[in-house]
C-alpha cells in the first residue's frame, strides 16, 4: 500500500483510531503503572511536535489577517471569560465541600484551552487559524484572571498557594516554539524542496501524532486517577455538563454576533476545551492537604479527549453550511467573500 493510500485510509478513519489511541493509553496505564512518570515527561514534547505540525498547515498570513476579526475574538473572550467562569462557580458548589476537589475543577474550568483545541477545530471544519490567532489573547487574559476568579470563588486562603509560572512555560514550550518553527520551514519551503518535504510528512503524520498523544495522555494518568476512582467519580458527571454547556454557550454567542460557520465552530470548541495540561503543573505544586487537586485535573483530560471526539462529528452538525447536514467546511479567513466556503 503506497504512503498516500495509508494516509487516505487513517485520514477517512480518525475517530475510531483516537478511541483506540485512547483505549490503549488507558490499557497501558493500568497495566504498566510504573510507566507513568515516564509518559508524563513525553506530554508536552508529543503535544509540541503535534502543533509544529498544526502550525505547518495553516498559513500564517492567515494569522496575521485573523488578527483583525475584532467580533471573533471578542466573542471567544466574553464566552471563556464571562459566561463561562460563571459555569465554573456554579459547578465547583457541587464539592465545595472538598477544598481540593474544588480547587481542581476551578483551575481546570477556568482556564480555555490554547493547545489542541486548534487540532480538534480544524478537524471539525472551523477556523483554526483565526483559534490560533487568539491563543495569545487566551494565555494572557487567563494568567491575569485566574487569581482573580480563585479569590472571588475559593477565597484568598486558596489563591495563595497557586503558582503562575507554569503558564509561561507552557506558552513558550506549546506555542511560541511550534509557531516559530512552523514559520521558519514555510519561509524555507519557498525556496528549497527541504522545506516543502517537512511540510508534507508533518501533513502526513497528523492523524500518528494525535493518536500518539492521546495514548500518552491517558496512559500517565490513568492509574493516579483509579486509585482515587471512589471521590473523583462525582467531579465526572460536572464535567460532562460542563462539556454540554460550553458547546450551546458558544453556540448562542456566535449566533447573536452572527459569525459565519468556520468561526462558529471555533467559538464552540474554544469554550468547551480546558487548559488541563497546562494547569496540572499548578495543581501539583499544591500542599499535600490538596493532593486531589491534580487528579480532579487529570479526570477533566480523560473526560474531555473522549469529548472531543464526539464533538468533531457533533458540532459540524449544530453549525452546518447547508441546512440538514453538517459536512465540512473549508475555514476561510476574515477578508474572503462568503463564496469562498464549500
């Protein structure tokens, strides 16, 4: 079987091979627990390679111009720093009885994500570019509204024991060095066949490299989150809500500020994913009174991979480009006509 028909084939079946990705992580996981600490380390240089990637597909003068969609990014702002904060609070009372199960729900439903979600929109038909554009805007708007947000629903008791620094490593390490790296090979790419080989294997190698981190993900956490099965069952279902609430908030915001499809469909993923592999540092620096902080995190990332996959086949749906279907669309930036959509 030839290269390009192998990755016809993985491109045609992506949902069951990243339920199987996640499937397999979770097998090894419980399987191999002495594994974790070892899958745990390999999370953010698999998640980078999976964004250079990423990266490499969009157009970065595609960012550039995404910039200026003023509607789109003020609507991503006020559903992940408005509406939802207000989902987060009226959630955590559910255990606001367990400081540190509260305090992990917070971290995790406070703060959007600025990773994946890029990968899962494209896959979805949105507009990935325009997501990533606004990635600056998430990480800094979240790191300067975070404390905030924990001292008016945890108390300033809890606020003092959080460390920021984990944002900006993560910012560096999960954007700004793929970003980069994505832009120096598409510069390359014009003028040397180097340049355009790393372009098409990194296209060819998506589907690999997402299913690569999902079983890594997974398979780090999977044991810590079982010995404790017994109290994190009750943040599992607040999530699930969380997921469903998310996904009709950013439905109804793009709606009353009449984005097209491809922006839709970003708005929707953007308030449903979390920055859980980002905020996990935070909850592991927590005191050891709190140490299920980091695992209420972690059950956040297990419940939402296994989310996103559904909602790559679901959301084309609730924000279809032809009425009664819900194929994809080809994302278009915020200077091409309506036309230009398929």
């Amino acid at each position: 079987m030839s290269r390009q028909a192998v990755v016809a084939w993985w491109d045609d079946h992506q949902i069951p091979l990243y339920l199987s990705a996640i499937v397999v992580g979770a097998v090894a996981g419980l399987v191999a627990p002495q594994l974790a600490p070892t899958l745990t380390l390999a999370i953010n240089p698999v998640l980078a390679l999976l964004l250079f990637a990423t990266f490499l597909g969009v157009p970065l003068i595609e960012v550039g111009r995404a910039f200026r969609d003023i509607r789109f990014l003020g609507t991503v702002l006020l559903a992940n720093f408005v509406v939802v904060p207000l989902v987060a609070f009226g959630l955590s009372r559910f255990v606001a009885y367990n400081p540190g199960l509260m305090l992990g729900v917070l971290l995790v439903l406070l703060t959007p994500c600025i990773d994946y979600v890029i990968v899962f929109t494209g896959l979805a038909g949105g507009a990935r570019a325009r997501l990533l554009a606004a990635a600056p805007l998430l990480m800094l708007a979240q790191m300067l509204l975070l404390p905030l947000y924990l001292l008016l629903f945890a108390g300033a008791d809890m606020l003092m024991v959080v460390d920021i620094h984990p944002f900006i490593e993560a910012f560096v390490v999960l954007i700004v060095l793929p970003l980069t790296g994505a832009a120096v090979v598409q510069a390359i790419s014009r003028r040397f066949r180097a340049g355009r080989v790393i372009e098409s294997v990194m296209a060819a190698a998506m589907v690999p490299l997402m299913m690569a981190t999902l079983a890594v993900v997974v398979g780090s956490q999977i044991a810590a989150v079982g010995s404790q099965a017994v109290a994190l069952v009750r943040v599992v279902p607040l999530y699930v809500v969380f997921v469903v609430v998310a996904v009709l908030v950013g439905k109804c915001l793009a709606r009353a500020t009449r984005l097209d499809v491809p922006a839709s469909r970003a708005v929707m993923f953007s308030t449903a994913t979390r920055n859980s592999l980002v905020v996990l540092p935070l909850a592991l620096a927590l005191p050891a009174e709190l140490s299920i902080a980091p695992l209420a995190v972690v059950t956040q990332t297990l419940v939402e991979l296994v989310a996103m996959v559904v909602l790559v086949r679901l959301v084309p749906h609730l924000a279809p480009d032809r009425p009664g279907g819900g194929p994809r669309v080809q994302e278009r930036t915020p200077t091409e006509p309506e036309s230009g959509r398929r």
